[in-house]
C-alpha cells in the first residue's frame, strides 16, 4: 500500500476502511487544505477487488453529517454519492474521468449546467432537513453584517484600504436586498469538481461543501470560481432559469458578486492559501468600476444642476 500516515487519515476513515471486506492496497492524498488548525482532506482509495472509493475527513462530525443527509438529495447520476459514514469522515463514489478546461467557451453545456444547478436550487427539502438546516427568506440584517465584517478584517490585514473598505461599508449598506431565498445548495460548483466519465457524461464529484444557504450567493460563486464573463454567464443563467428562479442573483448582481469576492479574498488570506490574490485583484476591480460609475453619476447630476 502507497505508506499514508494513520493521523491523516484519522480515526474515522480508517474504522470505514476497515469495515469493507477486502484489504486497501493504495491510498493517495488527492486534496487537503494547507491550514493550520483545519483536518479537511480526501484521498483515492484502491481496495484488491478492484474497487477505488474516495475516503473524505472533515473537520468536525456535524460537517460530515450535514453533507451525508444533504448528499443523498443529489440526483445519484450528476453527483457522486456518499456511500458510507462515520464520525468526521465518508466514504464516497470515484468517478473516473477528466476535468474539461473548455466548459465556458462551450454554450450547450453551461446551459446544461447552469440547468442542473437550478434543479439543486429548486429542491423542496423533506420536512426533517427543513427543520434542521432550513433558514426560509433571509433579512438583509443576514448579508449586511457579515459584508461589514469580511471588509473590516480585510482591511485589519492590509488588503483593502481605508477608501474602499468605506466602500464596502456603504454597498453593504445600500445595495444589500431586502429579502434574501434560501434552499439547498452546491456551495462549490466549479470546473474544477466537475469531471466527464467515461460516456462523456459531466459529473460533479466533490460535495463537500453541500449545505442550506443563501442561492444567489451560490450563483455569485459560480460567477468567480468559473470564471464566467457576461456572455458565458448570460449562457449559465439561461439554462439555469429553466429550473429555478434567478431574480435574487439577477437584480442584485453586483452585491452578490462583492459579497462572494470578500467572502473568497478573506478565506485565502487568512489561511494564506496558494493563488490568494486572485479574488482580492477581482474586488479591487469591481469596486473601483462601481466607485468610478457612481461618481460619474454624481457629476453629471451636479453638472445638471448647474446648467439649470
């Protein structure tokens, strides 16, 4: 067996490695999170009959539990399934295949994913996962207050100045909606956790994110994570329309997007992860479009004044 050390692994995958009934020959590392204080990780595992599973850990027992009751809403043929549980740690389905680097430039198929996303949005969640993790229609007091945080630590560590951190403050302020709809999402659908099997089928095959939040931030992220520029996402959306509803995202976009670039630039930063720039460069550019259309729309209506 590939030598993996039993403290990564931990004490709960290896107790589900030990139920399965034939002897695991290899064990890889495929994903953990460079941060201290975090035992997030997932690996390949080979077992002598032939069969290759993905062992998961999480960080703690509730994260586990919430993404193998969330899981098992998926549609079992676009996303890979959770097999088994235990403590911090499943065991999940391997899906072979290849992550395809062309997605947004192919129109057909961001339809057919933005489709897919829609339907995930749409799930009615059964009466106990409602009572458990459900949230409703969410305040604007829910997004204000955490857009106000991640701005003010983002410019605690230096990476926002005084200026636009006002900024921020004033976007949380005046653009955050009024109502906000919550339902089931992905939470981390991106190219990168969508692989196309062996029948040319895309499956998305990382869920470790799955939770109960707010939808058009999931939207938000898609936008990033992608990325998506405005006729790829014009593509996404129109696909996703086909299942759900996109208003929220729609008629709010650029607070979404803010929201989901401080919410990105304040993870990476803390835990100092690798490409960590890349959402603070996207919030800085958005905030000084919108800074730059807001004073030019200041201007103009000075500039009209004068001239009456």
């Amino acid at each position: 067996m590939r030598h993996i050390e039993p403290d990564l692994l931990g004490p709960d995958l290896i107790a589900l490695i030990d139920e399965v009934a034939t002897p695991l020959i290899e064990a890889e590392v495929i994903t953990g999170l460079p941060a201290a204080g975090s035992s997030r990780a997932s690996f390949r595992l080979a077992f002598k009959d032939g069969v290759t599973v993905k062992g998961r850990r999480f960080d703690n027992a509730d994260i586990a539990e919430r993404v193998r009751a969330l899981s098992g809403l998926l549609a079992a043929d676009d996303f890979s399934r959770v097999l088994a549980w235990r403590g911090c740690a499943t065991i999940e389905e391997w899906v072979d295949g290849k992550v395809d680097d062309t997605i947004c430039r192919q129109p057909r198929l961001l339809r057919f994913l933005g489709a897919r996303l829609g339907k995930v949005h749409a799930t009615i969640l059964p009466p106990q996962v409602e009572q458990r993790y459900g949230q409703g229609r969410q305040t604007a007091r829910a997004l204000r207050d955490p857009l106000e945080r991640l701005s003010a630590e983002l410019f605690e560590m230096g990476n926002l100045t005084q200026v636009q951190h006002e900024f921020v403050r004033k976007i949380a302020r005046t653009k955050c909606p009024t109502s906000i709809s919550c339902g089931l999402l992905h939470g981390d659908y991106a190219p990168e956790n969508i692989v196309i099997n062996e029948n040319g089928y895309p499956v998305v095959v990382d869920n470790g994110s799955i939770r109960v939040g707010m939808l058009a931030l999931d939207l938000a992220r898609v936008w990033y994570r992608w990325p998506l520029d405005g006729q790829s996402e014009a593509h996404f959306l129109d696909g996703y329309a086909s299942a759900s509803d996109c208003a929220d995202y729609g008629n709010n976009r650029e607070f979404w997007r803010v929201f989901a670039l401080a919410e990105a630039a304040h993870f990476r930063a803390y835990w100092q992860t690798e490409n960590s720039e890349l959402p603070l460069t996207k919030l800085h550019a958005i905030l000084t479009t919108m800074e730059a259309r807001e004073n030019g729309g200041q201007q103009r209506i000075r500039a009209q004044r004068r001239a009456n």
